[in-house]
C-alpha cells in the first residue's frame, strides 16, 4: 500500500510525530473503483479526503449538454471537491475515474477531529490549503496565458505518461479545444519532431 508515499507526502509540508500518524491512519479505508466509476456526482456532498495509491482521475461539469473538464488527479495525488467539502453544498463537478484507481479515503469528520486534536495537523491542514491555492492560481494563469498548442506541451512535458493514459476527448477538453484541433496540434509537432 501506498501509505509510506502519502505520510512523506504530507511530512515534505511538516513533520507529523508517530504517535499523530498512528491514530491518523486508523480512519483510513481503501476504495477501489473501477473504470467509468463515479466518485463524486453533481449534486452529491464530499465528505472525503482521497490519495490516490494508483489510477486516475478527471472531474468535470456539464455546460450545455457537454462536458468540460477542469481537472485531472493521478497517482499521489490529495484532493477534495473543494467547494463542497468545506461548504458541505453540493458538489458543482462530477469526478470520474478513468481507469482503475485505487483511493485511500479518509472521512471530513475524522479530518476535523485530528485539526482539533493536534496543533501539528490543523497546521498541516491549513498550509496544504495554502500550496494548492497557490499552485492552483499559478497553473491558472500559465493555463489562461497560454496557446493551446503550449498547453498540450505543458501537460506532456508535466505528466508524459498521461498522454498515454487519456483518451484524447478528455486532453482536449481539459485544454478547452476540439479533439479535431488537438488532433492538429499532435500532428504539427510530430512533424517538427521528425
């Protein structure tokens, strides 16, 4: 299991003591979903916290019939549906896996317990909130900034092995533009690369 990946993960933000992660990791449960499986739907409330051991992941929301993909999570990715786990509303994107994923899934409840518990997890808690926005606003602005033939070079010089992963669909949603033009785009730079 993944775990060891998943407490360095969170130790490279602060240092969590033994006895902290001990009773952390008595409210983890491992989920497995299968390919095309619904983690969370529109509508739904998110009252998890996932790592992902291994697969992948996309979330998206329907706009006129037609989905758009926002985000992808893969291995050792940490996330939640942001809005809906802190507001507890209604989840506004449905998650999807992609493949098959294996998810260690921890509840809001037990999280908040451990805020309360220990000054070292509500400060994790707080600066893990922190490094995502920051990365989030970043990768926002390198996104909206960018041609999409620089995102799509982005993402594969990123994450290479999701190009393999994603059906092309998704890359192209994710990057805002048709499959017929990423398509284009795949095309132009396999020849430059001839």
């Amino acid at each position: 299991m993944n775990i060891e990946i998943f407490k360095n993960i969170l130790e490279s933000v602060t240092p969590i003591a033994e006895t902290e992660w001990l009773n952390f990791e008595q409210y983890f449960t491992c989920r497995k979903l299968l390919k095309n499986e619904t983690l969370w739907k529109e509508g739904e409330i998110c009252n998890h916290l996932v790592f992902i051991k291994s697969g992948l992941i996309y979330c998206y929301h329907n706009k006129v019939e037609k989905e758009i993909v926002t985000n992808l999570y893969f291995e050792n990715a940490i996330f939640y549906d942001d809005y809906s786990f802190i507001k507890q509303e209604p989840c506004v994107l449905t998650y999807v896996a992609l493949e098959i994923t294996e998810l260690i899934v921890i509840p809001r409840i037990a999280l908040y317990e451990m805020f309360d518990k220990y000054k070292s997890f509500e400060r994790l808690g707080r600066m893990m909130v922190e490094r995502n926005h920051t990365i989030s606003i970043k990768e926002q602005l390198n996104f909206n900034g960018n041609k999409a033939e620089e995102k799509y070079l982005n993402l594969v010089v990123k994450q290479p092995s999701l190009i393999q992963r994603l059906p092309l669909k998704i890359i192209a949603s994710y990057l805002n533009i048709t499959p017929e033009h990423l398509s284009r785009i795949r095309k132009k730079l396999t020849t430059s690369n001839s």
